[in-house]
C-alpha cells in the first residue's frame, strides 16, 4: 500500500516543474491514476514520458504499488482530450 | 536443456506483427486495463497474437525485464514495443495506432 500523496511527491521530486495529481482508483491504496503536466515532457514520446514517471516509482512497482495509469501531457498540450 | 525465455519472447516479438503480453486471454482478459487494450486491438481488425503472463510467471517477469517496463499489458507492433494500456489508447484515439500496424502488415 502507498498513499497517493507519496506518488505524487516523488514525481514532483523527479520533475520540479510538473503539476500532479494522483487519485486512487480503486479504493485499496495500489492502484493509481496520475495526470501530469510538465514541461519536461517537452519533444519526448509517450513511451519516454511514462518511462520518466515509472522510473519515480520503480522500488513499489509491483509491490505496494499494482497500478499506475498515465496521462502525461506538456503544458501545451493541456486540454487535448 | 534449461530454458531461454528471453530468446522465446524475442521469437514471439520478431514473429508476430501485432501482439499483446495480457493477463488472461483475447477471449478472457482477466484485468481491467488487458481487457481495455484487447478491445482496442480488436477494432484495428488484425490478427494478433496473444500470450497469457498469468499462465507463465517466468515469462511474465522475462517480459518486464526484456521491455523495460513494469506493467502488463504490452502491445509490440512490428517487432517495436509501442507501450501499455494507457498509451495504446491514447495512440489510437489520436488516430495514429491503425496506420502504424497497416504499415506493419505491409499497406
């Protein structure tokens, strides 16, 4: 189990620029959605992007963390569905 | 002879076109966001391959190593591993996963 304030700490620890938030999907503290906006995710590929974030929760992954969904857009692309 | 899973998935990987590393099957996806993928793969109107990492914990923890990455699902097109749940979708509603596997089976 990881709190979803954990999450979003370590990725704004990762990416100091980004906005973050992470909610829990399914109630039980290991699954997780996190939307993040950031710059950094400037002229890099989705896969790049999620890399970058995952890299944040590596040691839980699999762990106390079982799930985190993605959504990472630059600050540009805000508000593209 | 002791196994290679890692040249088994390079095999799976090089000799399908479309193929997705799930939890359960196509026919039974046996999580939420296998069974997402699968139904977007279903739409492109592909064969495709699927291997079930619950049936084969050695390759289910091989996958994650020879990718890089640290959930199921995963889709590769063409050899390339093209991401997750979440990417596979994003791609698609943008329009940009159907020409990418038509340019795969040679369109």
């Amino acid at each position: 189990m990881i709190a979803a304030e954990e999450i979003e700490r370590r990725i704004r620890e990762a990416m100091p620029q980004a906005e973050v938030k992470v909610v829990d999907t399914h109630g039980g503290s290991d699954h997780f959605a996190a939307e993040v906006i950031a710059p950094e995710f400037s002229g890099k590929t989705l896969i790049e992007r999620h890399r970058m974030v995952y890299a944040t929760v590596k040691d839980v992954m699999g762990g106390a963390l079982h799930a985190l969904a993605l959504s990472t857009k630059t600050p540009e692309e805000r508000g593209d569905s | 002879m002791s196994r290679d899973v890692m040249a088994e998935i390079k095999e799976e990987v090089d000799n399908n076109k479309l193929l997705i590393y799930m939890k359960g099957s196509k026919d039974f996806p046996q999580c939420g966001f296998s069974m997402r993928t699968v139904n977007v793969l279903r739409e492109l109107g592909r064969d495709f391959k699927d291997v079930n990492v619950l049936a084969d914990p050695e390759k289910w923890q091989a996958v994650k190593t020879f990718s890089d990455w640290p959930t199921i699902p995963q889709v590769y097109v063409d050899g390339k591993f093209v991401g997750g749940c979440d990417i596979v979708n994003e791609m698609h509603a943008k329009g940009e996963l159907a020409p990418m596997v038509d340019q795969a089976f040679g369109e």
